[in-house]
C-alpha cells in the first residue's frame, strides 16, 4: 500500500469548502427552531421533544449515506453525489420551513406542517454533511487529518457565523421582527431563503473543485480494497469489530452532544427571561432576544474558530480536549448569572472552544484508529450515532429536568456545564496511542 500523499493547504480547504454552506443551514436550524415552534404556540416544557427529530434523522441517514457511497463508484464521484443530492433538498426545505405559520392552517396543523419540514430538512443537512467527513477519510493521510479536520471546524464555524447573525441583520436593515400571532417574522423567513442560496452555490463550488480517486487510486492507498467494501457487512457486526477508541470517544461524546442540545433548545427563553424578562412569545423582547440569541451564537462561532485555530499548536490532544470541554463548561455555569446582553458575549466565547474541540478532535482519533478496516464511510455514518443518540436521550429528558430545576429555562444551562465537565473527565479514558 502506497503512503497517501500530503496535499496542499488549499487541496484540503477545497475537500471541506462545501461545509460552509451546510453549516449555514445547521446554523439556521439550530438558532432559530426552538423560537419557529414556541411563535407557533408550544408549549416550553415540550420543546425539547421538537428537538428529537434532527439528532433521529441524523442516526438514521449518516449510516445509510456511509454504507452506500461505500459501494457507489461513478463517474461523479463516491461521496459527492450524495453531498449534491442531500443538498438540493435542504435548499427546497428551507424555503418551506420558516413559512409554517404562514399558509392559514391551524395551530396544530401548523406544528405538524413545521415538524415534517424539520424532518425532511435533517435529513438533508445529515446527507450533505456525512460525505465531507468521509472525503477526508478517504484522501488524507494520518499526518494531514488534524490539520483538515482544523479546517472543517474553521469552514464549519464560519458558516455558522454568517447563519447565526441574519435574523439580526436582515431586522437592522429594516425588515419585520414582528409578526402576527403564530406567524414567522419576515426576518427569520429571509434569512433561510438566502441561507438556502449560499448552501447550493457552496456544493457546487466543491462539486467543482474536487476530485475523488478512482477505484483503482483508492486501491492504491487504502489496505481496504474497493471491491472488499461492496461486501455487505452488518451495522451489528461492525461494531463489535469497532476499535475501542471508537467506544471511548463516544463516551466523551455523549455528554457533549447532551450539553449543546439543552444549549439550542432553551437559550432563546433564557435570554428572553435573564434580559428581557418576559416569558410571551408574541411579545417584542421575546422576538428581540431571539434575535439576540442569533449574535450570541455568532459570537460562540468567533471563539470556536479562534479556539480551532490554536488546537494544532498543543502538543498533548487529551488536554487540549479536556481543557476545552472545561471552558465550555464555565461559559454554560454564567450565561444565567448574566443579565446584561452585551456582557453574554464572553461565557459564549467560552463555550465555542469547546464546540471547536467537538467539532475537530473526535474525527480525528476516530479515523486514525480506522485505518487498516474496510467499511470506512459506515464506521464513520455509525460514529454519528454518538452524537444524535445523547440528543435524543437529552430531547426525552428535557421537560423533566425542566420541572426539576424549577422551570426556570436559565437553569438549564448549569445542566449544560455539569455536562461538559463530565466529558471532560472522560476523556481520560482515551489512551494516547489513537489505534488503541
């Protein structure tokens, strides 16, 4: 087997380039769900379940994009169809999405119009965002993959930035924040419209740019041969056959993904409590500090690229990981402790560090312990099982922790912290040699 070779910065910028788009709509989706369904009249307590869709759609969709551009070799590519099909349909969802409060159906009928949207939009997002995981596992060699799963998390990050801002942006410009009851302010529903137009351009742009190895390349430098791949194996049997380090970063995962999911469900009424003190959703703070939230979210995203940027320069990756999990865990402790909505924006910059090491450290262990085993694309779709599983347990528990805390949504983010210093603590299980 023949050693991959090390490909330019801007070979590797251009495999992960189409991340920026995705994340744009992840971004979208992930600020501004919770404030879509409580316009729509749900009720605070329920929320979280709304949020079980996405990490559910996410378990079931990666593995199935894995384990089929395992087997796909065509003249378009392996991964790349896949990211272009899944795509195409988030830009039709998301311009459906944002208008569910506004085709005159009824409250109920309009949640459920908002739910099947979420649905097919997660889909979606999962299917363009697997293939870029993979691309990478595909074509980078072991020595190269910190460096362009650094940049994913940058590209990732820089979506973010631009989808978080747009509410609050398009409001300054002068378009509606307000809007009838149950019915999405225009500057939400703009905001996805152009969120949606920048994603499809992005994966052209890398449908463009990147070419994937034939059969015979990929034979060339990968010990799994491509026709080894199109052998059916079981999720089942893959992960007994998993490397423990698979397990061991799933752990840490499990309380991470468990932290930002209480994080995106409850800080649009946190905010609306701690600073604007209202608890109406039809109300002009409810709508400001959603938008509020948007910023805060932006600012995360300034940390976690700053934070992305200074993560290849340690030298020991388990402190790097611990160390930022515990920063992100003292940004979730203030955030209800604070009620000035300027001085948010330090705990959320501390909070994006930890979103940069989730983002880049967990693929870069995992891959480096796959190498050598076929089913890659699978093993990878499967790994996404250790981040929608803890969402869909934190979902179910949410409404319950909720009344445990005294129904304060601000409390939440404590949860959030005690979370993220449990990741911490588990990463000491992760030995250094990564193949382990």
């Amino acid at each position: 087997m023949t050693q991959k070779p090390n490909l330019s910065f801007w070979k590797l910028w251009n495999l992960s380039f189409g991340f920026f788009g995705v994340q744009i709509a992840y971004a979208l989706q992930s600020a501004n769900i919770s404030r879509i369904f409580a316009t729509l009249g749900a009720d605070p307590h329920n929320l979280s379940y709304f949020w079980i869709l996405p990490p559910l759609m996410g378990i079931l969709v990666q593995p199935i994009v894995g384990t089929l551009s395992d087997r796909t070799w065509c003249r378009f590519g392996r991964r790349i169809p896949y990211l272009f099909v899944g795509a195409t349909v988030a830009v039709l969802v998301m311009c459906l999405l944002p208008n569910a409060g506004s085709f005159g159906m009824a409250v109920g009928t309009a949640m459920v119009f908002g739910l099947i949207s979420l649905m097919f939009l997660d889909t979606s997002i999962n299917m363009a965002m697997q293939p870029f995981k993979m691309l990478v596992g595909d074509m980078v060699n072991e020595e190269q993959k910190s460096l362009a799963y650094s940049i994913q998390s940058f590209l990732c990050n820089a979506g973010s930035l631009v989808g978080y801002v747009f509410p609050f942006f398009f409001t300054a410009l002068g378009i509606s924040n307000e809007a009838a009851k149950g019915v999405i302010p225009d500057s939400v529903i703009y905001s996805f419209y152009v969120g949606a137009a920048i994603l499809i351009l992005c994966v052209i742009f890398t449908t463009a740019k990147v070419k994937e190895w034939t059969p015979a390349e990929y034979a060339e430098y990968n010990e799994a041969q491509p026709q080894t791949e199109k052998k059916c194996a079981g999720w089942i049997t893959l992960l007994k056959n998993a490397p423990t380090m698979f397990w061991k970063v799933g752990l840490v995962q499990f309380f991470c993904w468990a932290a930002f999911m209480y994080m995106w469900t409850y800080t649009n009424g946190t905010i609306a409590e701690t600073v604007w003190h209202t608890t109406d959703v039809v109300s002009k703070g409810y709508q400001e500090a959603g938008n509020w939230v948007g910023v805060l979210f932006f600012w995360q995203a300034i940390g976690s690229v700053l934070w992305a940027m200074a993560l290849p320069k340690f030298k020991n990756e388990k402190l790097a990981y611990a160390l930022s999990l515990i920063i992100g865990g003292i940004g979730f402790a203030l955030v209800p402790f604070i009620g000035d909505k300027n001085m948010l924006v330090l705990p959320f910059l501390l909070i994006g560090c930890a979103w940069a090491a989730m983002l880049a450290m967990p693929f870069a262990f995992v891959t480096n312990a796959l190498e050598g085993y076929s089913h890659k694309g699978a093993y990878l779709g499967l790994f996404n099982g250790t981040i929608c599983i803890p969402q869909i347990v934190a979902a179910l528990c949410g409404g319950h922790l909720l009344h445990l805390v005294g129904s304060h949504q601000s409390h939440m983010m404590i949860v959030a912290g005690v979370l993220l210093v449990c990741g911490a603590f588990s990463v000491a299980a992760i030995r250094s040699n990564r193949n382990k």
